[in-house]
C-alpha cells in the first residue's frame, strides 16, 4: 500500500487508502462500498481529468453563443442579457453521463441505487466535492438531488413519471424555490408567497431569490414552497410544496444574482398569478415542512462531505506551494510559521471529518431527525474549518491566491455562501443549543457551578423578583 504521501494523485485518489478518520467505523463498510470507491476513482481517472480541458473549451464556446441570445423579456434586468450565466453545459456533460451509466455510478446518491448508507456515501462525496465535474457527472449534483429524493418519496406515479424521470436521466435540471428577499427566510414560517386553490388549479403568487440552478436552460421545473390558504392553524402546517414548471406563463426570471460581486447561477424570480393544475401539488396542502425535514437532511451531510475535499484541496494548493516557493533564503516549507498552518489545516480537517461521520452514522442508526444535532453540528463545522483553510492558502500564496490564475478565490466564493446554504449557521447553532437546555439542570453541574451560601444566609436579595421579559 503506498504511503499518503507517495500516491501521485494524492490519497483522495488512492483506492487502497480510505481516511484514517474512517478506519474506526470500518466495521460499518460494506464491501459494496470498497468495490464502489475503486470504481468512481478509476472513473475519475479515466474519464473525467481528461476530459477537463474539453469541458473547459466546450463551455467557453457555449459562453459565445449567447452573445446572440434573444433580448430581456419584460420585467427582466437587461443587463445580464448576454451572461455567461445563461450558457448550457458543455455537450461533454452527457458523453461523461453515458459514461458513468456504463460503468454503473450513475444516480448513486440515491440509497437503492449506490446500495451505500449515509455513513458509506459520505467519504464518496468528499471525492465528488474535490472532482466536481465527477459529481455532475454521476447526475449527483445539488439541488437536482434533493429534489429527486422529494419526488421519489413523496411524488405520485404522474409527477414521477413528468419529471422524476427525466431528472433521474440527466435530460433536464431543476431549482428549489425558497429564499424571499422580502422577509427572514431563515425562519421558514415567514415564507410569504402564496398557493390560493381556484377551480381544478392553484394560483400562485411570490418573489423569490437565490435560487441554485434556475437560471441554467437545463432547468424545467421548480420546487416551490409558499404558504396555502386555510391549511391549518399549526405554525408548521401553513405551508405546501408544489412543482412549477420554469416556462409556466407568469414566472419571469428577473436577474442572475451574485455571490461578492460575481455573477452565479442563483436566480430572483417573480411568480405573478402562475397557474398549475392542482395535481402539482406534492403530498398535500399544509405539509410543506414535513417534506422540507425529509429533503435537507441527508443534503446537509453531502454539503458537508463536498466542502471536507474542498478542504483538502486547499491544502494540496498549500502543499505544492510551499514546496516551490522560496522566502527568506529558504524553502517556504522549512519556515515555521508555515509547517504551523499546514499542521493546523491538517487537525481541522481531520476534527471536521470524524464530525461528519459520526453525524452519519447517527443517522443511519436512528434517522435523520433524531440525528438533527449531529447534522447542525457538521453543517456549522465543515464549511467554518474549510473556510480557514482557503483563506490560509491565499494567504501563503501571496496576490497569486487572488489572482484569476489561481482557483483558491472559486473555491472561497463557493464555501462562504454554503455557510448560508440550507440555512445560515445561526440556525444550526440554536438547534444544537436547544438540544443541550432540555437537559434543564443536573447534580454534577449543580456541584461544579457552585452557591454562595451567604446570599440566602444574609436574605438582601429575598425581595428581588426576576425580571424574564426580553429587551434589546
């Protein structure tokens, strides 16, 4: 077995080598997972590092073709007409895709498909986060994968068979639509846009924002969550989810958004009075959030397994970096304050992953709700510690780690904004905090807390009354 440091790709790619960090739940691993993890590196091996550079020619001349590309519509912001937002994957996409259904990897992240459970998918996502291209590839890109899992769950045989389908085949993308910009969309309660039954359809009205993947032309249908009228007086029963089809008449996407002043594939979006027939509506009216507690689980995990090879990556670019740099009459990795980071890049990433891991097995022992603290942990975690690590590496690459010859900024863009992805990390951390104050008091905090026994002996504070109501 070659040593981590020996393999020529790195151990990420050895298929010898699984993380030290796994090696305490190996008895959990199936040997389907061993013979899986072999294939997906030789896939990436064979297929998809060779193929980069033609994906990379493909998409620059599908950016030109949109140079031509109609005008904005009424209500869209002109200014973005000809982005290269708006360009279609590269034609490669699909002959990767055939490829992988070939070698059997395709739609792995679904449970029935890969055969893998949470615990075994999540180092597979690590490669998948490290190898992009892979994970479109292996049709397991977010949030077309959230979406499938919805559907395949809760989607009746003919919504299965409109979109299900064909999102399982890769001939068509899809967006989750959420986020308002009008109010806290971290408190999903507050989602404000509307689904009115009328007749044999729904009417729905709202505005959107950041919307992943709704600009891209692959993009047929949103999932569309709003509040229904007279669902319920529960506070988690006023909301459904319903599909929207992307070219329904009154869906206008107004502009792509940007993350830090760069252009992305995040969508705002107005829905005026779009019309759907009322079987679009998923599981039922009022139970939109059941459905949303289904869907964000496992993708959290996955969030989180993508960011950690993320991570590895930039410390790959560190690790090249300082053993071809020279400062101070001596190697960069010879200077100390150097072999201090890369030591310290290193404990993070290891800390993050069994984090990660633990989170899984949870959920694979008890389910995902019962795992939710776990998954808040990771989720706060993982993109914190890779966040780090990108921002130390620009730091030891000097200006070149801003530069455009240099990915370490890509790399930072995207992790900053999966810090809000799928919930900001205030969230995560308040539900960690709520499962920690129902334990209330115990003996031994009692005991280590400590009284001071002159306040009840001398009684000065006998007439005090607490004071519980909240000010700012």
């Amino acid at each position: 077995m070659a040593a981590m440091e020996e393999h020529p790709m790195g151990y990420i790619l050895d298929p010898d080598r699984i993380p030290a960090e796994l090696e305490p739940f190996k008895d959990k691993l199936s040997p389907n997972f061993f013979e899986v993890r072999k294939r997906i590196i030789e896939f990436i091996k064979e297929d998809i590092i060779p193929a980069m550079p033609v994906y990379g020619q493909q998409y620059r001349e599908e950016v030109k073709r949109i140079q031509t590309r109609k005008p904005a519509a009424p209500n869209e912001d002109p200014a973005y007409t000809n982005h290269p937002v708006w360009a279609a994957s590269p034609p490669i996409t699909m002959e990767l895709r055939q490829k992988a259904k070939a070698r059997g990897l395709y739609n792995f992240f679904l449970p029935e498909v890969g055969k893998l459970s949470v615990l075994e998918y999540a180092p597979i996502c690590e490669i998948l986060g490290a190898f992009g291209l892979c994970n479109v590839a292996m049709n397991c890109t977010a949030p077309d994968t959230g979406n499938m899992e919805v559907l395949e769950k809760y989607g009746t045989p003919e919504q299965k068979k409109q979109w299900l389908e064909p999102l399982l085949e890769g001939t068509i993308r899809s967006a989750y639509a959420m986020t308002e910009p009008g109010v806290a969309s971290s408190d999903a309660t507050n989602i404000s846009a509307t689904i009115q039954r009328d007749g044999d359809e729904y009417v729905i009205n709202g505005h959107k924002w950041y919307i992943s993947g709704a600009c891209r032309p692959e993009c047929k249908v949103f999932i569309f969550l709003g509040r229904s009228k007279g669902s319920g007086d529960s506070l988690h029963g006023q909301h459904s989810m319903i599909l929207v089809p992307r070219d329904a008449p009154g869906v206008t996407i107004v502009r792509p958004l940007g993350l830090f002043g760069h252009i992305h594939d995040h969508a705002e979006i107005v829905f005026d009075n779009v019309r759907v027939p009322v079987g679009n509506m998923l599981l039922g009216e009022g139970r939109g959030f059941e459905i949303a507690q289904g869907r964000l689980g496992p993708g959290r995990i996955h969030h989180c397994m993508r960011t950690i090879g993320t991570a590895e990556q930039a410390l790959d670019a560190i690790i090249h970096r300082v053993h071809n740099r020279t400062a101070f009459g001596k190697l960069l990795a010879n200077q100390a304050t150097i072999r201090q980071a890369v030591a310290e890049a290193r404990m993070e990433i290891t800390k993050s992953r069994l984090l990660c891991y633990l989170a899984a097995v949870q959920a694979d022992n008890n389910g995902f709700k019962a795992a939710k603290a776990f998954i808040a942990m990771t989720k706060v975690d993982a993109p914190r510690m890779c966040q780090k690590i990108i921002d130390e590496a620009i730091q030891i690459h000097g200006a070149h780690g801003v530069s455009q010859d240099s990915r370490l900024t890509d790399l930072y863009h995207h992790v900053r904004h999966v810090r809000l992805a799928d919930g900001p990390d205030i969230v995560h951390l308040n539900t960690i905090a709520k499962e920690e104050l129902k334990k209330r008091t115990s003996v031994m905090g009692a005991m280590v807390s400590g009284t001071n026994k002159n306040i009840e002996k001398f009684g000065k504070f006998a007439h005090v009354v607490p004071n519980t109501q909240a000010r700012l």
